[in-house]
C-alpha cells in the first residue's frame, strides 16, 4: 500500500478526535485518523492513514500508560514516512506532578516520561503543564523545542463569552494554583488570590483561606487539574464558610467522575467547567486556537 503525501496535516488517534478534529480545521489542514489494531495477545500495530512533510500528532495523554506506547509507535512511524518537522500536541502532558522522588526507590517518573518521548519530536506543545518544582519546558525536554500553554487564559476566554460577576473573587485552592489562576483573574479584571492545602493522601486534603476576602462575594475556584475533585470541594466548603455567596468551579483538565460530580452538588458548587484538551463532559473552552497560534 502506498501513502498519499501531504505537506502538512494534523493526526489522531481515535480516542481524542473532537480536540485534533478542532485543530485540524483552525490550521485548515488535512486530518488523518489513526486506526490501532491490537493482536490478541495486546501488542498494538497503528496505521497512518497518509504521510506528511509537517506532521503534527495531537493526543492528550491521560490514563497514560497503554497510550505512551502507542505514541511512540506513531512518531517512528511518522519519521519512517519521511515527516522532517514532527510537532506532539499532547494537552495533557503525564508524569509531570512527579517532579521529584519523594521517598527513595521511586522514580523520577517526569524525566523518564521525558526521555521516552524526546527522541522522536521536534516540537512539543502542552497546556499547564504542571511546571512548579520544574520551572519550564527547556528543564524537562531539554532536547525538543516545548511550549507549555496557558490553559487559565483559554478557560478566561470562555468566561468572556459568558458574561461574568465583576465582583467575583479567583480562588487558587493551592499555592501552585497561581500558575492558573493569576491569568485567569487578571484577563477578566478579577481580584485572586490562593489557599494553603495540605494533602495527606489522594482523596485527603485540608484547604484553609485566608479569611476576610470572599464575605458576600461570588468565588470562582481556577486549578489546573481536577482529579479526584476534593481539592475543590474542600476549598468550597472553605469558601462558603467565610461567607461566599456562591461557588463555581473551572479547571483546565477535567479528570474527575460521576462521584466527584456528586460531591461538588454537596458542596454547592454551583457549575464546573474545563477546557478541552481532555475529552470530559465539563468541556467548554477550546483548546484549538490557541494551540494553532502556538504551531504557527
Ligand atoms: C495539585 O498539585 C494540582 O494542582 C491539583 O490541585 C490536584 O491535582 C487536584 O487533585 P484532586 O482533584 O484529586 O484533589
């Protein structure tokens, strides 16, 4: 079989369509969706669809394990095809919250995420990469050309669509959360601020707030994941406490399920959106243009 060639175009794997689907047609270039076989004992073999000179593969790599293979298989792929320019669009960049062996004999799952995928890209683009204890892309891939986007400002944009309170406060529930929130707050005019949390286990964490900021005050809680969700419970709770009048919710990588979905009705959050970039039913700010701007 021969592959038809295209200059540039934008591929997919069948589980992130939507997202390279949304990319592909801000770029207005072709969109090559990947089939995977996988053989009965596991092993996968994917399969282009065509070849490209720039080729630009879009996958967000949640629930990452099964997925970095796959990957790597296709970047080979594309290289074997003769793509000089390879670019990974990869929203939801793995591994990145453990930047650091927090107790010995783990690993340093950042920089072996790192190595795995350095070999094979050009261009790498993340958004909120989770970029704290490591401070840029350039100290994480020191070998590709990376741009960690700002998911805060797409979820801004969406807020600007929708018309908000101007007497809305941003809330952070972490230190790290500044990162998202700041962009956020300032593209829309709003106060912020952040939370101190300590976490004591995965569903276990503690939010305290700076009392005195939020008495009659929506609050908008602004993080860059939302996993389990407790973190934006907890810092909800706090928040009504300290007088919020109410509470919403907006993260950049939505990874939570129904029963965090219960949770947040317990807690009176009122609404919980997320940008794009992980496919999620909370998705409302669109990843593609900014990502478009990022690839040139
Ligand atoms: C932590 O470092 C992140 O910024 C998020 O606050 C955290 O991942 C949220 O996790 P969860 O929803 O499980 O509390």
């Amino acid at each position: 079989m021969t592959l038809n060639h295209h200059n540039r175009a934008v591929f997919a794997f069948p589980d992130s369509q939507a997202g390279a689907k949304a990319l592909a047609k801000v770029l207005n270039v072709p969109l090559g969706i990947i089939d995977v076989h996988t053989f009965p004992d596991g092993e996968t073999m994917p399969q282009l669809p065509f070849k490209a000179g720039d080729a630009i593969l879009y996958r967000p790599l949640h629930h990452p394990n099964s997925k970095i293979f796959e990957v790597v298989q296709v970047l080979s792929a594309l290289h074997d095809t003769g793509a000089l320019k390879i670019s990974f669009v990869c929203p939801y960049l793995p591994y990145m919250r453990q930047d650091k062996i927090f107790h010995e004999g783990q690993p340093l799952s950042q920089a072996v995420f790192a190595r795995v995928i350095s070999p094979w890209v050009h261009i790498l683009i993340a958004v909120e990469p989770h970029l704290h204890r490591s401070h840029s892309m350039k100290s994480v891939f020191p070998d590709v050309t990376g741009t960690a986007l700002s998911g805060g400002l797409a979820l801004a944009e969406y807020y600007k669509t929708q018309g908000f309170d101007k007497n809305a406060i941003v809330l952070g529930p972490d230190e790290e959360a500044w990162h998202t929130a700041k962009p956020f707050a300032e593209a829309l005019g709003l106060d912020w601020t952040v939370a101190e949390k300590k976490r004591h286990g995965d569903r276990e964490v503690v939010v305290t707030l700076e009392d005195g900021q939020f008495k009659g005050r929506p609050v908008i809680i602004v993080d860059d994941v939302i996993s389990s969700g407790m973190t934006i419970v907890k810092a909800a709770r706090e928040a009504r406490q300290a007088g919020a009048n109410s509470v919403e919710a907006a993260g950049v990588h939505a990874l939570f399920d129904k029963k965090a979905e219960a949770a947040f009705k317990d807690a009176g959050i009122k609404s919980v959106i997320s940008c794009d970039g992980v496919p999620h039913p909370s998705n409302k700010a669109p990843l593609a243009p900014l990502i478009a701007r990022a690839l040139g």
